[in-house]
C-alpha cells in the first residue's frame, strides 16, 4: 500500500500588503495567527496529513479577505474568522457539506474558464 493522498488542501492565503498601499490585504494585524489558528485546529481533531494547510500568496480576492481556498471544490471562504474557520473544519471538512453562508460571492469567484478556452480568446 502507498502513502495516502490528502483527502484536503486547504490554501490559505498569507500576502499581507506593505504599509501605505492601497491595496486590502488578507493579513492585517487583526487576522495574521488565522493560518495558525487554522493548522492547530486541524491537529487538535486529529486529521493533519490528511488535511494539508497550505500557506499562499494573494489568490486575487484581496477586498474579501481574509480568503481561503479548499481543494477539491474551488471553494473560497470570504471574511474568515477563527469561529469561521472552526465550522469550516466540522461541517465541511469532516461532514462533507459546503458551509454556503461563508463562501465567497458569486461574482467574486465565478465559473473557471477552461485553459484550452483562453487560449482560444486570446487566438493561440
Ligand atoms: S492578499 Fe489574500 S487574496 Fe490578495
């Protein structure tokens, strides 16, 4: 038997913008132990390994953040929190159900466009 595959990425984006730029950013002083909220939880229900926390840099959806991404799915959380996160790990990870109310707005986070579609638009 191989090693097991995770069963869970969970990508967590961990871009905090310097000082005087305009731009929100996930990591703010109020929100920059989430990522190790985030691992502690999935450890203390015994499930690391097979859910893997990912740190990244900015996935895009600054204004919303912050933002987490979990594989398979394409499911982005918006507006985390550490209860957000805690509900996340129960109801999702582990009771296989999107939690909706946290995920991210549709016109934020719309369907992919597939790569062989783009390169179609942009005439390669
Ligand atoms: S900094 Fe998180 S999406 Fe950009």
């Amino acid at each position: 038997m191989g090693i097991p595959q995770p069963a869970f990425y969970i990508f967590k984006c961990e871009q905090s913008a310097p000082p005087g730029m305009p731009k929100p950013s996930c990591v703010t002083p109020q929100t920059q132990d989430l990522f190790q909220y985030l691992a502690q939880a999935i450890m203390k229900q015994g499930i690391m390994g097979t859910v893997q926390p990912i740190r990244t840099s900015c996935m895009n959806r600054c204004s919303s953040g912050p933002i987490m991404l979990v594989e398979p799915g394409h499911t982005m959380y918006a507006g985390l929190t550490k209860e957000k996160i805690d509900r996340i790990i129960d109801e999702h990870i582990i009771g296989g159900n999107v939690v909706e109310e946290f995920v991210i707005a549709q016109e934020m986070w719309d369907a992919a466009i597939s790569p062989a579609a783009m390169k179609k638009q942009m005439g390669m």
